[in-house]
C-alpha cells in the first residue's frame, strides 16, 4: 500500500496541467460540440417522426 502511495505521489507531481485560459478554451470547446451534436440528433428526431407521422397519415392510421 506504502508503495502505491509513493508512486502516486511521484506521477501526479509529473502531470501537466493546463492553464486557466486552456482550460477554458477546452471547456467551451467542448459544451459548443456538445451543442451542435445536440442540435443534429433533434433535428434527425424532428424529421424521422415527420416523416412517420406523414406516412401514417397517409395510410389513414393517423
């Protein structure tokens, strides 16, 4: 256990981390993907249950 502490220790004084403004940057980075992927699976919804309804309809099942 002692041993995988010191380890531990010794690899996070290794990690770099990123900066306040590459952190941010990376952050709205990803909420803006995230958005768009959003946008694009609502509208595949919107149109895929258009266009089933419209053939129901069509069917007269609706």
């Amino acid at each position: 256990m002692i041993g995988f502490f010191k380890d531990f220790v010794a690899e996070s004084k290794r990690v770099v981390w990123p900066s306040r403004q590459e952190l941010t940057k990376l952050t709205l980075n990803v909420l803006g993907l995230s958005i768009i992927v959003a946008l694009i699976i609502y509208a595949m919804d919107f149109a895929i249950g258009g266009g089933i309804q419209g053939l129901m309809y069509l069917r007269g099942l609706l």
